[in-house]
C-alpha cells in the first residue's frame, strides 16, 4: 500500500471545492437576484484553485514566474474592469473569453513542445484543445474587435467558405499527423499547425456581420471551456477538467438558445450573410411612412394610460439613458400607471445585456418580463416605448417571408394601441433591416438621443 500523501489530498480536495463552487456559482447566476452571489463564489473558487496551485508538486519552484503573471494579468483586469463601460462590456467578455482560449492553447504548445513520451489519448486531447483554444482565440479577437469599432463591415470573397473549410482540413490533418507520430513531429509542422487554426479563427469570423456577433461570442466561449476541460485532462487537473466542461457545456446551451430566438440554426449563423442584411432583394417593401411625435404629446399619452411597457436595446445602452428611464418609470408609477420593461433573449450585444444595464439603474426585478411573459399583455397595453431597440420588435419577423428575419420570435409591440419609437435618426438597425413598425399606423417616432429624450419626458411630466 502506497504511503498516503496528506499534501496530495489537500490539494485535490481544494480543487474539488473549488469545482464545486464555481458549478453553484453558475447555477446563482441564473437569476439576477442572485447573480451577484454566484460571481463572488466563482471568485472565491478561482482563488482557492490558483492559491493550492502554488503546493504542487510539479511547479518545479517557479513562484516568481508565477506571481509576477498573476499580479500583471490582475492589475490589467482590475483597471480595465472598473473603468469599462456598461456598452463596452460586450466586447470586454470577447476579449477576456479569447484570452481564456488563448490560455488553454498555450498549454497545449508547452506539453507539445516538451515532446515528452505521452499516451496517445493525452496527445490527442492536447492538439484538439490546441485547435479549438487557438479558433476561439483569434475568433475572439476578431468578435472584440467588430464591436470595438476597430473593424467595420465584413469581409467577403468568392468560394470563401470553401477556403475556409480548406484551411481547416489542412489544419486537421496536420493535427492528425502530430498524434500519430508521438514525439516524431517537427517544430516547424507544429508552428504550421497552429498558424492555421489561428487564420481559421479569423476567416470564419470576418464574415460575420455585427447582428450576429452576440451568438458567435457565446459560441467561442463554449469553444473556450472545451478547451480548457481537454487541456484540464491533459494535465490531470481536476478543477480545470470541471471548470472548463461547466463553461463548455453552458456556452453551448446559451448558444443554442440565442440562436432559437433568432429562429436560426447555429450554421446559418456562421455562414450566411445575414450580419450586415440590407434587407433583400425580395423582401417586401414597406408601406407608409414615418409619423413624428414630440416628447409633451408623448409624455401626455404616457400620464393617463392604463399600461405602459418599454422595450429597451443597444441604443439605450449607447445613450447611457438607464437612469432616466427609470426616473420616468418612478413618476409614471406615482401617477398610477402600471410600467414593464419588456426584454428580448437578444436585445444588445450580449445575452442579459439590457438586465445587467437595468439593475444598474435600479430597476426591480419584479417588472422586467422576458418575451414569453409578455408577448401576451400588448393587445392589453395602452403605450410602448421603443428606446433602441429594433429588429426584436420588427413585424417583419412575422408578416414577410422574404425578411432574412423571418420567424424570428419578437416582442409583439406592434398589437399595443399606441406605439412611440425612441430613435436618433431615420437609419435601420444594427443589422440594417427596415423595421415595419416604424411605419405603422400606430407608431410615432421621436427622434432624439435616449437620454435627452427620456429627461425631455420627466420634466414634461413634472409640468403636467
């Protein structure tokens, strides 16, 4: 019987404590009104899991290489987290999930460059985590960098996705050979390798227009903690294997669900062009015509309804317009009127973006409504406020076949009896779609920056 190591134990035992924190702290973080609980505990398991690190008995004593990382890497995050801003925080998330891919593919080039004798099990799970690390790596990068502004449009090109697919094959076999070779592999087949799934995860992202970039971060970041759970077997890590399968595994749930919201499979999301639509050729033309409105009639409209629901998007993000907007919402309610906020699974850049924007200014959780528990209520509400958003509340989705939108669920705004749109300019949305409501019968349109609109609404509700 092997002498038992009593290091050893404690070791494993905190990194199953730590595992087991972050799978609560996920589970916290499925309601807002635990959220904030669930990401402490998954701070405290990073920490626990980081700190035991320092005991094991492969560290080989780099503890200065080792703190000096973690110290720069903590600095950069603490100042750029406290100063990011509630709209960059989409990109943030890009950012920080590439470099988590980043991470687990680097630990795959350490163990594949030692090109120490390895099962053949553990040297294919360290290239297929190499592979995915590096895609979502660059990916990301390329995701952070269209919703940072940095790079605008798309990138197309004839038989791009036939190219793409080719790198990535090529990518493959190369990987394959690095398997079944052992340790009998070159440098230089080795930089190729990685060379190629890093341009693979640049081309199959430039295509992809800033509509759909929401669903391709959620899908990197499931590309991420598979490549960290593979890397985590690799290095028999048990928090690393759980950590990475919890993030891999809910990613791809998230995924999956935003893109059922868009009504879209996860392919048409990678390979078609609907990021930067113009609409089609034949969808069907909108008839009619804006109706402008100006903030006292609309502030008038609001004080005496029954029922009113706002519907915020990006462009109240962008107009940092949050806080006005529940200041309108308090003096609406000491009126008497009954105020939702109505959200989409999509709205922003990010899923939860709109709910982590709203709690920031205070809003109670009782009020916001997902899709599903407020489509019904529209025939019933007397006023929408639209402030940003845009292709979640397009009757097109709907009514015109020919819509690249077309059966995508949407907030039902357009069966309220009056509509008002909250809008800087004529211009389509993000995706560049026309919207149908801006043209109804029913909808008015007040253009404006969403904050100075909203404050335009308080003050002409002070005065009434």
């Amino acid at each position: 019987m092997e002498d038992f190591n009593f290091l050893e134990f404690i070791i494993q035992a905190t990194y199953f404590v730590a595992a087991l924190l972050f799978i609560l702290g996920l589970k916290q973080m499925g309601s807002p009104m635990t959220a904030r609980r669930g990401i402490v505990w998954a701070g405290v398991g990073m920490v626990m899991a980081t700190l035991i690190t320092y005991f094991h008995s492969e560290i080989n004593h780099n503890y200065l290489l080792m703190t000096v990382a973690i110290g720069i890497g903590g600095a950069i995050a603490y100042v750029s987290g406290k100063k990011v801003a509630m709209t960059d925080m989409p990109q943030m998330i890009a950012l920080y999930n590439g470099m988590g891919g980043g991470a687990a593919a680097a630990i795959a080039a350490v163990i594949l460059l030692k090109q120490d004798e390895m099962p053949m099990t553990i040297q294919a799970l360290a290239v297929i985590g190499a592979l995915i690390g590096t895609v979502a790596f660059s990916g990301s990068l390329v995701a952070y960098a269209k919703l940072q502004g940095l790079m605008r449009g798309v990138i197309r090109f004839p038989m791009q996705q036939f190219l793409n697919a080719l790198v990535f094959v090529v990518a493959l076999t190369i990987g394959l050979a690095i398997i079944l070779n052992g340790t009998e592999y070159s440098m230089t087949l080795l930089t190729v390798f990685f060379v190629l799934a890093l341009l693979f995860g640049i081309m199959v992202t430039v295509p992809i227009g800033g509509a759909d970039m929401p669903v391709v971060i959620s899908l990197f970041n499931a590309l991420t903690g598979l490549a960290v759970g593979f890397e985590g077997y690799v290095l028999a890590n048990p928090a690393m294997m759980i950590a990475g399968i919890v993030v891999g595994s809910a990613g791809t749930l998230l995924t999956q669900l935003m893109a059922k919201a868009m009504n879209r499979p996860i392919s048409n999301v990678l390979f078609s062009n609907f990021g930067d639509a113009d609409g089609g050729d034949d969808a069907a033309a909108v008839s009619g015509s804006m109706k402008e409105i100006d903030a006292t009639d609309v502030s008038v409209m609001m004080a005496f309804a029954e029922k009113v629901v706002i519907i915020p998007g990006y462009g109240m993000a962008v107009a940092q317009a949050q806080h006005k907007v529940w200041e309108l919402t308090k003096h609406l309610q000491d009126r008497g009127v009954t105020v939702k906020f109505a959200i989409h699974p999509v709205a922003g850049r990010m899923p939860g973006h709109m709910n982590v924007l709203l709690a920031e200014a205070g809003v109670p959780y009782d009020i916001i409504y997902d899709l599903d528990e407020i489509n019904e209520e529209f025939p019933t509400t007397d006023v929408v406020l639209v402030i940003g958003a845009n292709d979640v509340v397009n009757p097109a989705a709907r009514n015109d076949p020919n819509s690249p939108i077309y059966g995508m669920p949407i907030l039902n705004a357009d069966y309220a009896k009056n509509v008002i749109v909250v809008k800087r300019g004529k211009g389509t949305g993000f995706s560049g779609i026309e919207n149908h409501l801006f043209f109804a019968d029913n909808t008015r349109m007040l253009y404006g920056d969403g904050q100075d609109v909203a404050s335009d609404l308080v003050t002409s509700l002070k005065e009434l």
